[in-house]
C-alpha cells in the first residue's frame, strides 16, 4: 500500500503566506487540505511506501504523524492557528475529530471544537458539544459526552471526561452499560452501573468505579464503594465477584476469591470460602510460565471442618522443566526433561466430601505422585523414575494399591531402515515396593529387556512386517515366595508376521460418488508356553478387547505376564472416502481371532486356561455422512451364545453452533448397561422463533432461551447415576444461567448443588459459576459469550 506525502509541497506554500489559501478564499471556494494542486512546472509527486495497517500506533510514531483537515472554510495564520468551520474534520493517526467548529493553536498544541463533537481514537467514541485537547500528549477535557468503548462494546454518559494523557481518563458522575441502545427517550439499559467517577487505563485495559451502584431491571442490586472491572480479556489484579453456592454436603457457600496479576508469566488465586455446614476453606493456586520451566501449585486448607470434626487438606503440584547445565551436560546436549506430578490429601474421605476438589490423578482414589528426569542422546533415550501412589480406601469397595516404582531406570536403543530393517532394545530396572499385608507379595527388584528386530516392505498397495522378539526378566525378591525361591528369571520368544492389502474403487451410493477401499488383514504371533504360575505381578494387567488390541501380540499389559499364543487374526475393513477432498465419510471393519491352542498363562494362577478356539467377533462402524452426523459404534459378539458381550453405540448430531445432541448406550453383559444423553439447544425453536447464526461466542440472538443438561442413566439400577441440567438466558448484555447437578460418590450417596449465575456482559459475574461443569459434562457445548479475537479498530472506523 502507499501514500501520498504532501509535506515537501505544503512547506513550500508556508514559505508564501497563506497564498492558497487566501487564493481559495477571494475565489469563495472551499479547500480541503487533504488534496493539494500542484504547479505543472513541479517535478511529479514520489510515492513512499507505507507501513502494514497497524491496529496501535507507537507513541514515538504519533507525533511524527502528518495531520490531516477538511471543512467547508478554513482559515488561520500559519504556524500560529488554524480555524475550521462546517463540517471541520481534523486527522491525525488512529485519531478523528469532527466538529461544526474545530480551533487548532499549533504553539500549544491544543484543539478547541465546539458543537457536535466527536472524538474517535482507535474506534472509542465520544460526543458532545465542547472539546478542549492537546494532540500530541492527549490531555484536555470533554464536556457532556456520550461514550462508546470497542473492547467490551460499552457505553454510557458523564458530566465530564478528563483526559489525563493518550491512555488514561476518568469520567465523572458516569453510566456504563453493554445493552445495545434502543430508539426513544424513555429507553433504560436492563443493567446499568452509575459512578460518582469511573477511571479507565487502557494500557492495562482496566476501569475503575467509585461510589458506584449496579442496577438490574432498574432495581438497585448491588452498592459498590469500589469497582475494578476489566475492558478486555487482559489479567488484572483484585477481589473478583462472590460466588454463592448451595448443595447438600456443604450447605450454603460463599467465596471472595482475589487474584494477584504478579507479572505477564505468573499469578495467584486465593480464595476463602465459607460453608454453613462445616466451616471456613482456605484455596490457593500459584502459576507460572518461564523459558525453561512452567508449573501450577494448588492448596486447599480447612482447619476444622465440621463434617468429619479434623483438619483437611489436599494440595497439587505440576512442573515441566528442561534443565542444561553443567550438571546435563555430560549425559546430552539437549538437556534433561523433568516431570513433577504431586498429589496428596489428608485422609481416605477427602475424594468423597470435596467432589470438586481438582487432583489431577487417573482416578479419585488413586492419588499419583510421579517425578521423572529423561533425556534423549542420538539413538539413546532414557528415563529415570519414582513413582509413588496414595491409595483413599473405602470399607464397603477397598481397592488393591498399586505399587511405588522406588526408583525405575530405563533406557531405549533404537534404529530403523538399517538394510531395511529396524531394531530396538529395552531395558529397565525397577525396585517395586508396597506394604505386603495389602498386596500379599514381597517387595522385589526387577530387571527386564525387550530386544526387537523386524523387516517391513509397505508399498501403496499393502504391507507385511515380520518381527521377532525376545523377552527376558530376572526378579530378585525380599523375602521368599511360597516355594521358597528369592529370585526367578524368564526368558520368552515371540514371532508374529503382520500383513494388509488396500484395494480401492469408485463406487456410487445413494447418489453420491465415493471412492471405496477394501482393506484385509492378517496377524499371526507365536509364543511358546512359559510357567509363570509363580512370579508375582507387580504391573499387568489383562488388554482390553477391542479393534486397536485385537491385532497385539500379548494378551496382557505391563512386563509380569506374556502371554502363550498361537494365534492368527483376521479382519477386513472398508471405508468410503469423499473423491474430492479424501475425508473418511463412512467406516465399517470386522474382526475375529482363530487359537490354535489354548494359552495357558493367565493374570492369577486361580485364573482358568483360555480354552476357545474362536474368539469373540468384533463389529465396528463409523458413519460421518453429513457433517451435521456423526454415528460410531463396536460391537462384541460372541458366536457361541450368539449374544452380544460387550456394545457401545454412539450419536451426535450438531446442527449450528449451540445446537448440539449426543446419545450414547453402552452395555456390558452381567455388569452394567447406561444410557448417557448431553444436549445443548435453544428452546425458541420449539414454538419456531430460529435465532440469527451469529458465529462462535456470541450467541444466536437477544431474547432466546437455552436447554442444557447431561444424563447418565442406570438401565439394570433404574436410576440417575450423574445428572446436569439447566437452563441459560441471553439477553443480550446479560446473561442468567440456572444449573442443577448431581455426582455419585457411591451407591448410596451423592452429592447435590445448585448453581445459579448473572453475567452482566463486559463488566462482571454473580454467583456460581456453572461454564465448567457444563463445558466438561456436555460434549459439544460453546460458551453464549467469548470473545474469540479481540475487536478492531478498523471495525468502527470514521
């Protein structure tokens, strides 16, 4: 893009006083000084090239900035004052000033306008009848204005506005709304917050209010000494709005978090809450983000809760860092990757009284603390590891601890392609440790390598890889086993060959052009029988059955059990690919298992010898037809009883944004059969008022209702098992939100709470805060308001 810059031409015509423009004046023209006649005996204008549009202008740059003026007269004196009248526009940056009167003194710098003012500086309005500004630093005053703010889309009126320098102003005895305005005088805002003065910083994007009153429904709602509240998504420091709860563990709850902006990489969340049934919680959370490192700690601290008449508390540690020091140095150039993941709680019923509480481990129960160092060196990688677990035991469902990893090193050597073929070897040795009245095993040491070679040849159309493996463990044990050994050694072989074709076609259904695939494949393994009827198991555990296992050489997980086998797999799968883009719109598979002898390894010696010959059939498809569809589903069926074992069965469907519709039905023969259901869609539609497709985040539409809500029912219990639902209203500029949810925390009990919210747009939030319950319980679900890019200020460009 480029300019024109009249400067060079302009000074010239200084040089001669005002001769264009007093020329301009006996001719009784007007002159716009944005277009400037050039004598023909002049050389031609230059062109320069301009900078990219740039939504802030530097301050450096502003006042380096040519200005440019228009109305229909114009007169003055140069160097001294400037006199637009009629329509005076004055240009200058990201700055417009239009007025009916604009008076420019350039020895000051100071701007007066008068009579239907309007100031636009970087798409924030103002207007009124009087102005007085100096251009350059950005100081004066306003009197009367009308405001607009583009960052939050608010607005309001004052007495007057005191601007301070280009980024700070304040405003007195001022409103502030977000609800759009609407013709008539008698007009009133659904909310509106009236000052004795508002302070607005947009370089830190923060207002401040004093002596203050929020109304809503012209109902005085809240008094407010002092307010702080954001005009953008940017961190601030503060005391953030109350949050009211009320559920049937906690009773009645109030907290006043308050969060401390420390620096652009870190922050801080305390939060007292107080609960009517068991007293006073303290929560804090601390982040941050550097270079080499990142990490969050969160602590929960009740000295005396009533429930259970004891100090609770819970706390949770995260940290990724890359250490490269002297100290990592020897071991790789790239550095040393350490993992901190620290849970720990102060007794077994804290996952069942503090449902909410965030621990981040696999599962309520099982508390991980995990500190790992690894590093990679060429074809090496390497870890070093403890792992140690908090068991929270319930009397009625006791769970077997898992065992602590004090410490586990491994380390990894692979290549590939090497002549075609490629080869690994692990290692690793892990000192295993739990208390054996628990486990009923002793604690051991184990080392074990796996060594793998194999031989791919793929081409487009298909591939086989043979592989041999070679499995071998030795265990040295702290006390005896039953038989009286302290140590066992293993040594397992394995063969396996896997192979596939892809065969593709064009094919035509329903009308549509498709190009099909069929895909055959075949996976044979071989392992001979090796007793392990005696080694202990400290980390297996048996493979669940399904498409991504079925075509695995070990029936088992973890490095205590490999499985005898001699079996060949055989499935086939199609799927129909859009010829035009190649995305998948249908997938259909079918897989079965063929034993040619029985495997007797099993996870416990108790356990009885796999006997079938034919295993169960597994059925799979995946239906994207339309993308408004999306069908997935797996069936395990066994051809003996001809009954299905194991079914999940999946659909969604999501018309817009905010339309959205998942069911699930999953069964297990003998153990357990669900239904789930999650929705999130606009009520209106039922009597037919379809709302406006605004896009993402910005909801469809003032005066429109919402249906949210997530059931997961029992089909053998006959009863809810976890239950969300509610109920959202956008207003426009508010937002109210009325949650219900229920969480099982056994099978006699579960925890309740209702959450209800006003969210008054762009300034703040009151009550409890149901998003995340609804963003982690429903598949699908978008927030009513998120500002997904921050506006611009070419968007309300004059």
């Amino acid at each position: 893009m480029h300019e024109l810059d009249l400067r060079p031409h302009l000074a010239r015509f200084a040089q001669r006083p005002l001769a264009l423009l007093a020329w301009a004046l006996l001719q009784g023209t007007s002159v716009n000084a944005q277009v400037a006649q050039v004598a023909p005996d002049e050389p031609p204008l230059p062109l320069k090239t301009s900078p990219l549009l740039q939504e802030q202008v530097a301050p450096a740059l502003r006042s380096s900035l040519p200005t440019f003026i228009s109305a229909e007269h114009i007169f003055g004196r140069p160097d001294l004052e400037t006199v637009l009248e009629g329509r005076a526009e004055l240009r200058r940056g990201d700055l417009v000033i239009k007025a009916d009167r604009l008076e420019y003194d350039q020895p000051s710098d100071l701007a007066t306008a008068s009579g239907n003012v309007l100031i636009n500086r970087a798409g924030n309005v103002y207007e009124g009848p009087l102005l007085e500004l100096k251009l350059d630093t950005f100081e004066g005053f306003f009197n009367q204005p009308r405001y607009y703010f583009l960052k939050n889309d608010a607005h309001g009126q004052a007495d007057r506005v005191d601007f301070i320098d280009d980024q700070r102003a304040v405003i007195h005895n001022a409103t502030f709304t977000t609800c759009r305005r609407l013709p008539g005088p008698s007009w009133l805002p659904d909310w509106i917050l009236r000052a004795a003065s508002i302070s607005l910083d947009n370089e830190e994007d923060v207002g401040t209010a004093k002596g203050a009153l929020l109304s809503f429904k012209g109902v005085p709602l809240l008094p407010i000494p002092y307010l702080s509240f954001p005009l953008s998504d940017k961190r601030k420091s503060g005391v953030l709005p109350p949050i009211l709860g009320l559920d049937n563990v906690n009773g009645a709850e109030v907290s006043v978090p308050y969060y401390w902006n420390i620096a652009p990489n870190r922050d801080a969340t305390f939060t007292p809450t107080l609960m009517s049934k068991r007293g006073v919680n303290l929560s804090s959370e601390l982040r941050y983000l550097e270079a080499d490192y990142a990490g969050q700690v969160q602590l929960d601290l009740m000295p005396s809760d009533q429930l259970r008449d004891s100090t609770r508390w819970g706390l949770t540690y995260t940290h990724q860092a890359t250490l490269q020091n002297s100290w990592t140095r020897p071991f790789t150039a790239g550095g040393v990757a350490l993992n901190l993941n620290l849970n720990r709680v102060s007794d077994d019923n804290y996952w069942r009284d503090f449902t909410r509480a965030s621990t981040g481990s696999l599962t309520q129960r099982l508390l991980t603390n995990d500190a790992s160092l690894s590093w990679t060196e060429g074809n090496f990688s390497n870890t070093v590891r403890t792992l140690k677990w908090q068991t929270l035991q319930d009397v009625s469902a006791p769970i077997t601890p898992p065992y602590d990893r004090l410490p586990q090193l491994a380390t990894r050597y692979a290549r590939s392609n090497v002549g075609g073929f490629d080869y690994s070897v692990d290692a690793d040795y892990t000192r295993f440790q739990s208390e054996r009245s628990l486990t009923l095993q002793p604690n051991a040491q184990r080392v074990f390598s796996v060594l793998q070679l194999s031989r791919p040849w793929v081409t487009a159309a298909g591939f086989i890889t043979p592989k041999l493996q070679l499995n071998v463990s030795n265990y040295q044990f702290d006390t005896p086993l039953s038989n009286g050994a302290r140590a066992a050694s293993r040594v397992v072989p394995t063969l396996s060959v896997d192979s596939g074709l892809v065969f593709e076609r064009d094919a035509r259904y329903f009308g549509m052009n498709f190009r099909q695939t069929l895909e055959p494949r075949a996976f044979y393994v071989n392992t001979p029988f090796r007793d392990q009827r005696l080694l202990p198991n400290y980390d297996s555990g048996a493979v669940d059955f399904n498409f991504a296992t079925i075509y695995t050489d070990n029936a088992f997980v973890g490095n205590d059990r490999i499985s005898d086998s001699d079996l060949l797999t055989l499935g086939v799968s199609t799927r129909l690919l859009d010829p035009a883009t190649g995305a998948q719109v249908a997938r259909f598979g079918v897989a079965q298992r063929l034993r040619f002898r029985d495997q007797n390894v099993t996870l416990l010696p108790t356990d009885a010898p796999v006997t079938d010959r034919i295993s169960d059939l597994l059925l799979g498809a995946a239906v994207n037809w339309d993308p408004k569809w999306a069908f997935d589903s797996t069936v395990q069926f066994n051809p003996t009883t001809k009954q299905s074992v194991r079914s999940t069965i999946g659909a969604r469907y999501s018309a817009g944004h905010y339309r959205t519709v998942s069911a699930a039905y999953r069964y297990q023969r003998e153990s357990s059969e669900q239904l789930d259901i999650g929705w999130q869609w606009p009520i209106n539609d039922l009597w037919g008022e379809r709302g406006q497709e605004l896009g993402a985040g910005r909801g469809q539409g003032e005066g429109r209702w919402y249906s949210v809500g997530r059931l997961n029912y029992s089909m053998q219990e006959r009863k809810l098992v976890d239950a969300v639902l509610g109920f959202e209203y956008d207003a426009g500029c508010w937002l109210g939100r009325i949650v219900l949810e229920q969480l099982q925390t056994s099978t006699a009990s579960a925890n309740q709470r209702i959450m209800f919210q006003l969210e008054f747009v762009g300034l703040t939030r009151l009550g409890v805060n149901p998003l995340k319950s609804l963003k982690d319980n429903i598949p699908g679900y978008q927030y009513l308001r998120e500002q997904t890019s921050p506006p611009s200020r070419f968007s309300n460009y004059d």
